[in-house]
C-alpha cells in the first residue's frame, strides 16, 4: 500500500505563493525537506502545454539529480548546452555561467515572444553571496539579468541565513 502524498515543512505555503505569481520568494529549508517540489510540482501541473520553468543549479552534480529525479516523475527537462538543438520544455536547467550569456538571454526572449516563461528559480541561491570578482563571478550578474527577465522569482536554499537575508536581496536587485 502507498500512503498518501503530504506536503512537508513549508511546501505546501511556499508552492501556493508561486502558483499566485507572488515574487520574489525565498524558501530556506534544510537538505531533504522538499525544496525542488517548489519548481517540480507546478511544472507537472502545467504539464507539456504549460509554461517553461528555468532552473539555474551552479553544481553540475545537483543539476544531474534533479534531472534524473525530474525524469523519474515524468517531468520533460532539459540541459543546456550552449552549442545548440535548444528544447522547450517545462524545467530548463542551466548554470549561473551560461545563464547570463548572450545565447541563454536569445533563448530566454523566444520563450518570453510565446509567453512562455512562467518563472525562474536559483537553487543553492545562498552562493550568490560568495561569488566575488575572481571566484565565479557571473553569480554576481544573475540579479541584474534575472530582473530583465521581468519574471516570477524563486530562491531556494538550505544554508542561507536569516540575518543576511537583506544583503542577498540587494545583491539580486
């Protein structure tokens, strides 16, 4: 017997705030406590017709589990890769690096031309305050190119700490 899905911690507030269009929202959540069901479960919901989720992972690792964990629910994704074949689907996931290239920004606009894009999601979004200007530094760009984007905005993380809530917003706009 399968026992009944619940919601976990705050899932169930934060998946109802996103599915409102309510932005920027930030999920601190400790590893485990279901913080990819916040851009998995309304990408199933929307299903092959709705919109495109990006998701910006900046570990390649991560990136791969929640593809896999995306293809074990059904959920159509994609990986970018700069050298092209660029697929529509409902999660895209893409580095820091690659999404504030030129190339990323084109692809971004085609689905913003089709309306798209529903919202984009940082995980681990707590490395934006460590980026600096010799350590990963198009983590420092994210905000000014996610604001351009004029879309939902999701951060998730497990280590970002209360008290530097204010310095992660104005680093992201």
């Amino acid at each position: 017997m399968v026992p009944e899905a619940a919601f976990r911690g705050q899932q169930e507030t934060v998946i109802r705030a996103i599915m409102r269009g309510e932005s920027p929202i930030v999920q601190i959540a400790g590893t485990g406590e279901g913080k990819s069901m916040s851009f998995m479960l309304p990408a199933y919901c929307s299903g092959e017709d709705g919109g495109t989720t990006i998701v910006i992972v900046p570990l390649v690792a991560l990136r791969d589990d929640l593809h896999g964990r995306c293809a074990k629910s059904q959920i159509a994704t994609y990986v970018w890769d700069s050298r092209g074949g660029h697929q529509i689907t409902p999660i895209v996931f893409v580095t820091p690096e690659s999404a504030v290239t030129k190339g990323f920004g084109d692809f971004v606009n085609r689905l913003q031309a089709r309306r798209a894009l529903d919202r984009v999601v940082v995980d681990e979004c707590h490395a934006i305050l460590d980026s600096t200007s010799q350590f990963r530094p198009q983590l420092m760009e994210l905000g000014r190119v996610l604001n351009e984007w004029g879309v939902q905005k999701v951060f998730l993380t497990a280590t970002l700490p209360p008290d530097e809530i204010g310095r992660f917003f104005e680093v992201v706009g």
